[in-house]
C-alpha cells in the first residue's frame, strides 16, 4: 500500500503514491491548495501553518495549528486537516480573515493564511475567554512587510466563536485518534503502529529505523539536508507514550505528549518547566514537538536537558527486553551519544517529588522568543534556615553534552544563602563546561552568562520570595 487517507476541508481525499518523506506542506499545494506557502522549509516562518484536528482530555476535538513543512503525510492517516481555504472563501470570509482585512493586516499576502491559521487556532481554544487573545499565539508566523501592528490590531478585535460556528461545533465531536500504517514504497517504509508492543518488535526488526514523534527536529532534516530513512516509524501516536500520571514520589510524563499538550495538563504544578515552556519555539513548534524527541537529539543546545537535570529527572527506556531506567545526569555519553541502546526507545520522563521549592530556567539566545540557545541554565533549590540544603543546576550551551554544575553545587551546598555565597558559586560556574566560540556566541560570553545566570536567579528569585 503506498495510499493514505485523510480529510482536507470536511472532504475526504486519498493521498496516491505517498512517500515517506513526502511532507503536508508539498501534498496540498499539489492539490491545489495553495494557501499554505513554503517560506523557510523549517518551521520558522509559519507561512505554511495548517490545522489539525486532536482529541481533547474530555473526548472531543482541539484545533491545533502546526507547521506543514515538518509534518510527514503519512503520519496522517485518518486525521483531518484544516487550511486557510477551508475557514473562509472570498463572500464568506472567516472572522479572522475578515478582521485581517479590515485592519489592513495583509499586504504581499504571502504570509496571511499562515497568520489567518494561526490566529484561527487561538480563537477556538476552548478555554480562552472571549474578551482575550494570547498575542505569542502568533509567534512562529512571520510577515516581512506589513509590519505586524495591523496584525495585532486584528487579533485584539477577535470577540468568540458565533453559536452557529461550524468550527467550534466540530470542538464538542471526536477527534480522529491515530491510525494503523504501513508504507511499503520504492523510497522506504513508513509504520504508525498502534501499541508500544507492535512498536518495539518493529524496532527490534529494525534497528536503524528513524522513530518519528513531533517531526520538528527530523522534519529540518527531510527539508534542508535531504536526509532519508529507509524504515520510519511514528511513535507519537502511541498510548503507552502518552501518559502524564501523578505517583507519590513522582510525576511521570510520556515522551509522546506534545509540550503543549505537557504544558496544559502540569497546569502549572512544575514550576520551572512552566517556566522553560513559553521559551521554547513558537507555539506551533510546541504544538508538535515532544519531550521523547526533543532527548531524542541528543542535541548539546536542546533546551529541556538544563530543566530536567535541575529536576533530577529519569529517563524511563522501553525494549522489547523489558523497561529501565536511567538517571538523566548520566544519559549523555558524548556529543549527541547517550546511554540508550539499539532497539530502545525513550518511554517517558520520571520528575521525582516533591520539586525543590524554588527553581528557575535561563535561556540566552539572541531573540528572547523562538530562538535556539547559546546557553541555557536550569536550578532547583532546596533551603532550610537560610542553608542551601540542595541545589541542581543543569547546563546546556557549554560543553559536548548537557551536564550539571556539579564543583557549583558542592560549592554551595551546606552554605549560607547570601550574596556572597552566590558570588563565590558564580565565579566558579562560570568555569564549569568547556564552551565553544561558534556563530550563536563566544566561549568568553557563555561562561560570562553563566556567572550572571547565578546571580540574577538569586536576586529575582530569592530576594524577595525566600524566608530564610
Ligand atoms: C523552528 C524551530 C525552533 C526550535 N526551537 C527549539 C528550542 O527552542 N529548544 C529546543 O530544545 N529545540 C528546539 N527545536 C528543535 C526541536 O523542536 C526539538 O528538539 C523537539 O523537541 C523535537 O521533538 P519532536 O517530537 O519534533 O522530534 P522528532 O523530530 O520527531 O525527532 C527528533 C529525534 O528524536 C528521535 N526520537 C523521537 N521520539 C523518540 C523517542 N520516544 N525515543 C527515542 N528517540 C526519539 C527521532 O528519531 C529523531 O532522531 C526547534 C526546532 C524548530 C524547527
Ligand atoms: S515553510 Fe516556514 S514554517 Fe513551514
Ligand atoms: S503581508 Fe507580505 S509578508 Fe506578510
């Protein structure tokens, strides 16, 4: 079978001769529908932003807004696509359309449906209230010459989703839940198993295969370095992966869950990954990409390794052989090498608790938003009558690895919290790691970020917070 099903715009449709590495992106201009442009290829630009319909926790359907250049069309079997075209037509424009029209939001138009997408998925999200529009919705969609004033206007004058709203009747149905696939084509192989079992055997067969989860990382590399799989296999449709449960001494999360989808159901009960989430891409970045695939990269600048070593977290690995688990500290071997061994794949995350009462995320990039690191610091403390009982600090940016501060902690654990413990620790973190000069930022400026990292986490985060 090289064909896939899928509904584009309430019409169903078959996808012939699918490939592999086929993205959403270039499967619907070739059908004509043209709305979504390619600007960048890799989920920068939002220009070719689409919707696709999810299960909610409570059985019906969530909107969501993703970049169709990193999304593989096989990955879609059975699910439901929505374009700009499908919101709105010229006679019956859309809300959204309608507003970016009269607020004069549009002008070359090359980025409008990416923004009417965008903006479309904001204004369905169930627990928005009508009165208020989250502005970093639009984070990842870029407009080179309008300017993005009128945007805002635009999207500041939305009100809520009319009674008679098909879209926001659609919310209240099921969603398509993932299919069973199985691509066999003269480009390789594609597989959606539906069960961790059925997964691993298919790993164990195959242990070169590409996992596939978010496709916001591997996606890049389709696009821009015409990387191939000749085995692909989608995990992150898969149950077992999709858990977020609360234990007594901790709180596992699958390493299939979305960061949005992660960010909704903690509601904010992690602090500091709560912290590290709006830093993290764009919203349709994190409306994809996955905690499994983000330790995946094994990438030294990836931005979750700083945050969950300051939690102390475990890495939980599933093979056919059974599960173990790992502690994240000494999951990273060498550059992008880790512990995990052919024929495993990451399950979930375990955060011991209870979290330390006090934590903090540093990202230094050169835009605050949707940006990649330079360096990037996470801590975690723990005091008890003004005495660091505890402290983590992970790093990312500054060696082979993500690693922890581990001569910073010793330095200040069983010490005073004070300025001048803080400032003797933040000389010597600033020396931890071996930082590179590279094109994001000199090896001189990330240890310089380093000691400034410890020292604004003390002066915002415990000045006034902490009763020592
Ligand atoms: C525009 C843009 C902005 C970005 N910004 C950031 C950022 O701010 N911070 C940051 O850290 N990253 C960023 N990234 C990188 C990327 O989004 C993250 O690494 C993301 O977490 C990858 O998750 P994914 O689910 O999309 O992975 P995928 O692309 O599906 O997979 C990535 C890798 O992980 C492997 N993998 C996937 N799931 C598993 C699993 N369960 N077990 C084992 N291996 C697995 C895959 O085989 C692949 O090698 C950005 C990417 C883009 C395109
Ligand atoms: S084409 Fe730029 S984000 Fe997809
Ligand atoms: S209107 Fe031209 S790029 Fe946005």
């Amino acid at each position: 079978m090289d064909s896939i099903s899928l509904t584009v715009n309430g019409v169903p449709r078959e996808a012939q001769d699918v490939r592999p590495h086929t993205t959403l992106l270039n499967w619907l201009r070739d059908q004509g529908l043209t709305g979504c442009k390619e600007g960048c290829a890799e989920g920068e630009c939002g220009a070719c932003a689409v919707l696709l319909a999810r299960p909610t926790e409570d059985g019906g359907t969530r909107l969501d807004s993703v970049n169709a250049c990193l999304v593989l069309l096989p990955a879609l079997e059975g699910q439901e696509v929505v374009t700009a075209e499908g919101l709105g037509a010229p006679g019956a424009l859309h809300p959204v359309q309608r507003e970016l029209a009269y607020r004069g939001g549009s002008q070359c138009g090359y980025c409008t449906p990416g923004f009417v997408v965008s903006m479309a998925a904001e204004y369905y999200r169930e627990d928005r209230p009508a009165e208020e529009f989250d502005i970093h919705a639009l984070s990842g969609n870029l407009c080179r010459c309008t300017g993005y004033r009128p945007i805002q206007d635009a999207a500041l004058a939305l009100g809520g989703p009319a009674e008679e709203d098909a879209f926001a009747a659609r919310r209240e149905q099921a969603a398509p839940i993932p299919q069973a696939t199985r691509l066999h084509t003269p480009d390789g192989e594609f597989y959606r198993p539906t069960t961790l079992a059925e997964a691993l055997d298919l790993l164990a067969a195959n242990p070169a295969a590409r996992l596939l989860a978010g496709g916001t990382d591997w996606g890049v590399e389709v696009n821009i370095r015409h990387a191939r799989a000749g085995v692909t296999i989608a995990v992150d449709g898969l149950p077992e992966l999709r858990t977020l449960t609360w234990n007594p001494d901790s709180v596992e999360i699958g390493a299939g869950l979305n960061l949005s989808e992660i960010e909704r159901r903690l509601a904010g009960q992690v602090p500091l990954l709560e912290e590290w989430f709006p830093l993290f891409a764009s919203r349709l970045i994190r409306n994809s990409a996955t905690l499994g695939g983000n330790l995946g990269t094994a990438s030294p600048i990836g931005d979750s390794p700083p945050v969950l070593l300051a939690l102390d977290a475990r890495v939980v690995l599933a093979s056919t052989g059974g599960e173990r688990e790992v502690p994240l500290a000494g999951y990273f071997t060498g550059y992008r090498q880790t512990l995990r061994r052919q024929g495993e794949l990451i399950r979930a995350v375990r955060i011991p608790l209870p979290l330390a009462p006090v934590s903090g995320f540093y990202k230094i990039a050169k835009r605050r938003f949707d940006d990649i690191s330079s360096v990037a610091v996470g801590i975690a403390l723990d005091l008890g009558g003004g005495v660091v009982r505890s402290v983590r600090i992970g790093l990312g940016g500054v060696a082979a690895t993500p690693l922890r501060a581990l001569a910073t902690e010793e330095a200040l654990t069983g010490q005073p919290w004070n300025e001048r413990t803080v400032r003797e620790a933040a000389r010597i973190l600033r020396g931890e790691g071996t930082p590179l000069d590279d094109h994001r930022a000199s090896a001189a400026y990330r240890a310089a970020m380093l000691e400034q990292t410890l020292l604004k986490f003390y002066f915002e985060k415990t000045a006034q917070e902490v009763t020592v």
